[in-house]
C-alpha cells in the first residue's frame, strides 16, 4: 500500500460506520468488489487517479458501475472522492479488509513450503502457531521451490523460516566470516 497510515484511518472510520449501522458483511463485501476491480482493471484504476475526471463525473461512474452496493458504501466513496483521495480508494478497500479481520479476531497467516506439505504435517504446524496466537488463523498455502525444503511461517511482520535455503544461507555466512 502507498499510503498506508491515510487509508487505514479512512478504513477504521468506515468500520466504525459499517458496525454502527450493522451492515458490516455486506459493506465488507462491497469493499471487496471495488478492490478487486481496481486489481483487475487498469483503466479503472486510471480513472481513479485521473485529475482531468471532475469528483462529480467519478462519483456518478461509481454509483453506475457499483449500483447494487450500500448507501453506506456509496456515501463514503463519495466523500472520498470529494475529498480529492478517490486514488486511495484500492488501499483502503485493503485496508478495510485487514481491519475487519482483526475486528473478528482473524489472524491471517501464509505457510509457504517448497512442496505441498502433506496433511498431518500441515495440520501439525498450524496447531503449533495456533497455541500461541490468540483469534483464528486463515491459513493461506503457497509452493515456493527455491526453499528446498522447509517452510517459512509469515503473520504480520513476524516470520519463522524453517526453510533448507534458510539454514544453507546461515551456514554460508557463519563459514565465510
């Protein structure tokens, strides 16, 4: 995210509304849509940042393009757009869905491994993470074969690398000292 501190205050007033007025899943869902088309449609994402568009005209395209979203949703795209921070709106639909997760207590976590690990031993190392992290983990599963072996764990900022690559590396470093 390019301004993370910006969105994530626009995020948490928007999570602030969505719980007042109860409406939090589909709001969620609303975010979700309006993230997923500016990743997937570039034009979308240059009409956003696009200064020669008036907010009007933008506001307009929004309530056409996203029409069956919440008045709640519809209203905050507007007051961004307003605003002049239409171009953040990507980051703060991320945001949005961080903050969320956190509201309910979900910790997401990506397991990367260099094969797909079998069952027993995935379900064994999400059962270690799991004992010393408050809320539920949502697991995310990724192949990464230049590990060599291993896995690497990532929460947040925090990060446990298990992985072969890993250990090779540090032996190198300790060898050529």
């Amino acid at each position: 995210m390019r301004n993370t501190k910006v969105a994530a205050r626009y995020a948490r007033a928007l999570l602030d509304l969505a719980i007042e007025q109860g409406n939090l899943d589909s709001v969620l869902g609303d975010m979700m849509v309006f993230s997923a088309t500016v990743k997937d449609s570039s034009e979308f994402e240059l009409l956003l940042s696009n200064p020669i568009v008036k907010a009007d005209k933008k506001i307009e395209i929004f309530k056409l393009v996203f029409e069956p979203f919440e008045k709640c949703t519809h209203d905050f795209i507007a007051l961004i757009t307003n605003n002049g921070r239409e171009a953040m709106l990507g980051d703060i639909a991320e945001a949005f869905d961080a903050q969320v997760k956190e509201h309910r207590g979900i910790v997401p976590m990506t397991l990367t491994s260099a094969v797909p690990l079998e069952a027993s031993t995935r379900d064994a190392i999400i059962a270690k993470i799991q004992s010393s992290v408050e809320g539920t983990l949502e697991v995310e599963e990724k192949i990464d074969e230049s590990l060599i072996g291993g896995f690497v764990v990532r929460m947040g900022d925090q990060q446990i690398d298990a992985s072969v690559a890993s250990q090779l590396n540090n032996l190198k470093q300790r060898l050529t000292r």
